[in-house]
C-alpha cells in the first residue's frame, strides 16, 4: 500500500479506555481486570502523550516495513532539517543505523488501531499481556523494555505506568471489570510469527 501523509489525529483518553476495552473482549483475551487493563491504557498514553501526539490512528506506535500490503506513514524524523530539534537529528541518526523506525502503520480508525494493537499484543509481544495481567507497572514497564516494544524506554518507566493507571481508575474507566483477577492466569504462549 501507499505511503500516506503523516496527520495528528489526537484521541482522548476516555475514549481511548473504551476502544482497548473493546478491542481486548472483541479478541477474547481472557481475565480481564481492571488493573491490567489500566496498564495497557498506561502504555498507550505513555507512547501517545496521553493521546494528544497519536498520529495517523496509531495509539501504539505499531511500525511496519516499506514494503508492506498496509499503509504507512513517515515519522517526523525521517527527513530533517538544520532547524530540527536535537532529539529529531538524533532519532533520524539512529533511523540510518536500523535503530529506529523508518515507517509507522496508519489506520483508516481508532478500532482498526486498537484490534492491531492487541493482535500485535497477542501474537508479537505476548510478555506485556502477561506482565499487565500481574497488576505490577514495573514488571509491565520491564516486559516493554526487554520485549523490544520500546528498546529505550527510560527507567522511570515503571512509576510512569503505575501513576497513568492510578488516574486512569481514579476516573472510573475500567469500573465495570473485577478490581483483581479472577482465576489462575495461563500466560499468552510466546510465538515467533509476524503480521507482516
């Protein structure tokens, strides 16, 4: 498919909260509770800016190669400029050594982004499921880090999940879900397969 342009397309967080609801029941992930669901949410805004920097429908920054059958866009450091930001030269340096991204997914809308994220979840990053279903940010903030989902996540990672999750109940988005879970937790199998 086609390189797209790349567009803001802001998401609150609320509604963000009820698309990962969603898409998590829609692909059966089983023993939801409110602290892992929180987590995953933290996740998303900790990679979005709590939804204000989501760009295409992307709200979990879910890469893809250039020769793919999905639409794609360019991050802002592809192509830069002596007036870009240190971080977006320093981002663009590393895009040309393979150690960032050169092509994000785009979506035609958010739950075409969230049932992504979640299939991405299961099939890719199945360590994340299982850390969030625990309850524990930092386990959770360990599972993105060592997974690869986001290789240079900074250390404060964990305190960063644990108070995105401690506002996101506060607000009661997650209260229709069990506090704890349920039942004896079969983690996700990890696999090896890709979606592209």
């Amino acid at each position: 498919m086609p390189e797209v342009p790349r567009e803001r397309t802001p998401i609150a967080m609320q509604a963000a909260a009820a698309e990962l609801l969603g898409a998590l029941t829609t692909a059966g992930v089983a023993d939801l509770h409110q602290d892992m669901v929180a987590l995953l949410l933290a996740q998303l805004a900790f990679e979005t800016g709590q939804g204000q920097a989501c760009d295409n429908r992307n709200v979990g920054n879910i890469t893809t190669g250039e020769r793919t059958s999905r639409d794609f866009f360019r991050p802002a450091w592809f192509e830069v400029t002596e007036a870009s930001s240190p971080k977006l030269r320093a981002l663009h340096d590393a895009m040309l050594k393979g150690q960032a991204p050169r092509a994000f997914v785009s979506y035609p809308s958010f739950a075409a982004a969230f049932g992504d994220y979640v299939r991405e979840l299961r099939v890719q990053f199945p360590t994340i499921i299982n850390a969030a279903h625990t309850g524990d940010a930092d386990a959770t903030a360990a599972a993105i880090k060592s997974s690869n989902y986001t290789p240079d996540a900074p250390p404060t990672l964990g305190a960063t999940l644990d108070s995105l999750r401690r506002q996101f109940l506060a607000k009661g988005f997650f209260a229709s879900l069990p506090k704890d879970r349920s039942a004896p937790f079969e983690p996700v199998p990890v696999s090896r397969s890709h979606l592209d």
